[in-house]
C-alpha cells in the first residue's frame, strides 16, 4: 500500500507562483510512476505532470511551459512548481502514484487563483 500526502495548495493571484509537494510512504522502495493530476468542479480530472522512475516526464498541454515537476526517488517524494498561475488552473491538485500496477492518489490540495 502507498500513503500519498500533498501539501502546499492556497490562494494566489493571477500570476503568481506556488509549489505543491508530495510525500509518498509505506512498505514500499521507489515508485514507477509518480506526479499530479487536478480537478476543477465540472470537470474530468486531468493530467498536470507524471515522471517515471527513470526520469522520463509528460505534462498536460496546459501546462506546458509554466509547470515543472521534479521527483526524488530515494525520497518517494514529487514535488510540483506552478508558475504564471491563471485562473483556469484553479483546481483541486492531486498526488498520483503507480506501484507494482496499482494506482494511488492523494486526498487533493486546493489551488485557488483569485485576485
């Protein structure tokens, strides 16, 4: 089993800047997969930015250019910077893990981008 805990989500004006992080624990070593997806009311949940173990990471085309994501595999730990915020990004940001073919999301982190 995996545990996943966000933290870092808030208010921000249009603009701004903000980073989400994710800790992972459990009997687990490192995770295949891990990254963020959010969801904003009315809407399917989307993807933001996944990395593999090895490196190899995808963002959502909305994102592209303004979010970066970083993980720390000895850590279990992804981190999420969201940069030249809009108000389209707000949303609930969720913590995404896949391990040994099993899927595992945080309880969500709440980004609210208002001025």
């Amino acid at each position: 089993q995996v545990q996943l805990v966000e933290s870092g989500g808030g208010l921000v004006q249009p603009g701004g800047s903000l980073r989400l992080s994710c800790a992972a624990s459990g009997s687990i070593f490192t995770i295949y997969v891990m990254g963020w997806y959010r969801q904003a009311p009315g809407k399917q949940r989307e993807l933001v930015a996944r990395i593999t173990s090895d490196g190899i990471t995808n963002y959502g085309d909305s994102v592209k250019g303004r979010f970066t994501s970083s993980r720390d595999n000895a850590k279990n730990t992804v981190d999420l910077q969201i940069n030249s915020l809009k108000p389209e990004d707000a949303a609930v940001y969720y913590c995404y893990a896949q391990w040994l073919g099993s899927d595992y999301w945080g309880q969500g982190t709440q980004v609210t981008v208002s001025s």
